[in-house]
C-alpha cells in the first residue's frame, strides 16, 4: 500500500497546478468565444488550452511539473 504523503506532495506540484488553471482559463476564452460566434478566437484558446494540459501531462510522466 502507497502512503498518503507521497500523494499529496510531490515535486512540481505547484506548476502543475498553474498549468491546469492557466488551461481553465482558456478554456473559458473558448466558450466566450463561442458565444461570441468567434471561430477563429475559440480555435486559438482551445489550442491553447490543449498545450497547457499536455505540459502538465508531460510534468506528470516525469514525476515532476
């Protein structure tokens, strides 16, 4: 059985969690977008988004953000 404190900190924690907010953030750039009927503007977040996320995929992998 793992133990609990391995889970809760682990080294990069921190930018891992700044990726995914930064990804949040786009992501409501996209629905503004949307609502807006700008395709151009959500396509763009949403690329943004998706390369926040597998930054902190990538982090993940590693062991480390």
């Amino acid at each position: 059985m793992k133990q609990t404190k391995a889970y809760r900190s682990f080294e990069g924690a921190a930018d891992l969690a700044q990726h995914a907010a930064r990804a949040g953030d786009y992501l409501k750039e996209v629905c503004a977008a949307c609502a807006a009927g700008d395709r151009t503007a959500a396509q763009r977040a949403l690329r943004q988004a998706i390369s926040e996320l597998e930054t902190a995929r990538a982090g993940l992998r590693q062991g480390g953000a």
